[in-house]
C-alpha cells in the first residue's frame, strides 16, 4: 500500500469486498422448498434400507453386536 | 423448476471508478442483505417436515454401547473412521493420537505430539497414514507402519502451517491434498508432499472451528463453520465463498453434509443443531427443545441421511429424525462433553469421543 493513501481507503477495501461478496451470493439462482425439500425427502426414502443404524441389523452382520456363543457338548 | 435470482445494481461497479465513498458502500451492502433476504423470503413456500409429513415415522432404534475404548489420558477431543469400517483415530488433550481397532479394542498404533490439545486428527483415505494437528498450529501427517517397533513421531511431516490452533483437517480423496481449518480465521489447502500452500479461504471474522468436505459426486466445494456463528460454502478451486448462512446465535462447532450433498448440518454453541438447504439457500430446520439448554458441539448424518447424530456438552447424544424434526433417541453413556460422533463407513456403528477420555462404538 502506497504511503500516499490515506487511512480511510483500508475500510473503503473491507466495503468494496463486503459489496462484492453480496453480489455473488444475490447473483446465485435458488430453488423453492417445497422442491429441494422433496429431494432431499426422496434421498432419505431411496437409502432407508441401506441404513443399518435406521433400521438395524441382526447381530450376526454387525461386527459390533455380540453373537450368541456355541456350547461344545 | 421455478428459479428466482435478482440482478444486482450495476451503481457498484461505475461508483468504484468515481471513487466510491465508504458510505454510499455501506449503503450498497445493507440493500444488497435486504434483497437476500427477500429473495430467499420468497422460495419459503413450505416447511421441510410438512413436506415429510406422509413419511414414515422412524422405528425405536435400540442403540447400545458396545465397545469402550480406554486408553487415552485425557480429553479426547477428534476421532476419525478409517475407510475399513474398522480402524479409527483419535487425539486427545495429553498430546497423544492413538490408531485403534476398533472390533478387538487392540491399539495399533501410539504417537506423542510435542504439543498438547491435539484438537484434530483424520485418517488418509489410502489408510496408510493420519493426519493430526492442535495447539502447535500445525497439521502433520504421520505414515503408519507396519513395524510396531517403528518411531512413528519421527517419520512426522509438518504440512500445514496457520498462526492460530488447528482446529479442522480432512484429507480431499486422496492422500495428496490436506484441507484445514484454524483459530486463525482461515481455511487452507496444502499440499502433502510438498507442503506447499496451494489455496486459502478468507471470509470467516473470527475462529473456523469446524468443515466438511462435500461428498465426492458433487464436485469441489465445503463447509465451513466458527466463532463469528457463519456457515460458509467455498469452492475449493477459486478459493471464493459462494454462500453463506447466519442464523445461529453463537459458535457453530461443527458442520456436517447431507449424505447428498444438497444440505448440510451444523451443531452450536446456542444448544440447537440446524439444517440448511444449499440449492434453496437457507435455513430448513432446526433441532431443538427447551429442555435442551447445553451447547451441541457435534453432528453427524446415518447412511440414508435420516438421522442426525449430534453430541452435546451435557454428556449425551440425540438422535434426531432430519425430516420430521423431532428427537427419537438419547444415548446415555459418557461422563464429560462429548466432543466428537461419526457413523461409520459402512453405516453400521457410532462412534464418540468425549472429555471423559474414552470413546464408545454404539450399533
């Protein structure tokens, strides 16, 4: 920064960039709820069966859950 | 789709040429947040858990601890899931990270940092190495050997290098690239092998506490979360925060993405956990209860993206139905803060990390 500038052009900067940033994010194109939040609904229904925490699994294919033990007679 | 997007003022660009006054940028920037608001105002034409409200309820879900993993001398403050669905890492408050099996409890491995809090850790997707940084506002990367023997700490790389504490990292899908976040405001990626800075993130005003990196198939972003109670998404290439959402009302400590990419979590200091819908740019839900009145420090998604795990500093975990908003379990069990939870790989287990220095695998 040039010794010439005066102190004020460093808030001047932090602005410009606020104004710039803004501008991207109102420049973005968005989608209504009840769309997106029907997707993500679908997503949810798609995996439900592949979600062993959500539906549980039986002890013999989870590695964490205890198995029943064998009795050698 | 029905899109609405708004077309800022053109005044912005000519004022800077006659040299634009601070005010009058003031001026463009509160009309700009007006218009934001508006135009997000007008996409919220339905709530998320009315649009849930056919779905089915989730079932009682009988989730227990099954494994109680001790070791750790102090807090633990990260662990991370090695793509094996058996092997995780965690760091912990004395300096220690400690590489687990997790189906036989057996420790693999044990490096000693010079430094204490090691507030980060994630494992390197080939599962060859970790990662880990805190308090020495670096993030190393340890190679794992196969030789028990073997000094891990030193074949330790310093790769990133911020000027606050590591308070984020995770590996981009491969073992190349390091994303990191810290106390010091910013995000970074680096390069491993050459630990060559090859992206900074700057927009957060104060700590990023947490990021996520998106889900592969939906290309080069992440989240990130702090202080300043801002979730941002930046594209990873340009380094540009593409959006941004500010509606808690203190710390974001953690960000989460939906298993889908189209939304993401985040888990705050004001005892709520909230959802956000990135294609309709806001807020979706918010998980909360009045009887919940301890900062949440940690969230993580199941599978299917239906439950949210997320962990709180008044000892448990609740287990939230993501569609309907409502809460459908409490995992009792820890005797501190928790301060991490992640789902497994494969789905099939939880794991916590909390300040009582033990972690719990729940299934």
């Amino acid at each position: 920064m040039s010794g010439k500038m005066c102190s004020g052009s460093n808030s001047i900067i932090q602005a410009q960039k606020l104004v710039d940033q803004l501008q991207i994010e109102a420049g973005m194109e968005r989608f209504k709820i009840s769309l997106t939040a029907a997707d993500l609904v679908q997503y949810c229904q798609e995996h439900r069966r592949s979600d062993p925490l959500l539906t549980g699994i039986s002890a013999s294919s989870n590695p964490f859950k205890d198995k029943k033990t064998c009795v050698l007679l | 789709f029905v899109s609405v997007s708004c077309c800022p003022s053109k005044m912005a660009c000519q004022g800077l040429q006659k040299g634009e006054t601070l005010a009058s940028l003031k001026k463009e920037s509160e009309s700009l947040k007006k218009k934001l608001e508006e135009e997000r105002g007008k996409l919220n034409d339905v709530e998320l858990h009315q649009v849930a409200e056919k779905v089915e309820a989730v079932a009682a879900l009988s989730l227990k601890t099954r494994r109680v993993l001790k070791g750790h001398g102090n807090k633990v403050l990260c662990m991370d899931w090695c793509k094996d669905k058996r092997r995780l890492v965690s760091s912990s408050q004395d300096g220690k990270v400690i590489v687990w099996d997790a189906f036989t409890l057996n420790k693999e491995h044990g490096v000693t940092l010079p430094c204490t809090w090691v507030m980060a850790c994630a494992y390197a997707p080939s599962g060859c190495a970790v990662a880990c940084g805190g308090l020495d506002n670096k993030c190393s990367v340890v190679p794992l050997s196969l030789d028990r023997n073997e000094n891990l700490a030193a074949k330790k790389k310093s790769v990133a290098m911020h000027t606050n504490y590591l308070s984020g990292c995770s590996f981009t899908n491969s073992d190349m690239q390091l994303l990191t976040s810290s106390g010091d405001g910013t995000c970074a990626l680096w390069d491993v092998e050459s630990g060559q800075l090859l992206q900074s993130f700057h927009g957060h005003t104060a700590d990023v506490l947490s990021l996520d990196l998106a889900p592969s198939e939906t290309g080069n972003t992440f989240v990130s979360g702090g202080s300043d109670m801002k979730a941002n998404v930046w594209d990873m290439r340009s380094g540009q925060n593409i959006q941004s959402f500010e509606s808690h009302e203190s710390d974001i400590n953690c960000v989460k993405y939906y298993p889908s990419g189209d939304a993401f979590a985040s888990a705050s200091d004001d005892a709520t956990c909230r959802f956000y819908d990135l294609r309709a740019d806001r807020e979706v839900a918010v998980y909360q209860k009045d009887s919940i009145i301890f900062g949440a420090s940690t969230v993580d998604f199941s599978l299917s993206g239906r439950l949210l795990f997320a962990g709180y500093n008044d000892y448990t975990i609740n287990v939230w139905d993501v569609l309907k908003g409502t809460r459908v379990s409490i995992l009792f069990g820890h005797e501190n803060r928790i301060s991490r939870v992640r789902v497994s790989p494969d789905g099939a287990a939880l794991c916590s990390a909390s300040w009582d220095s033990s972690l719990r695998i729940w299934a």
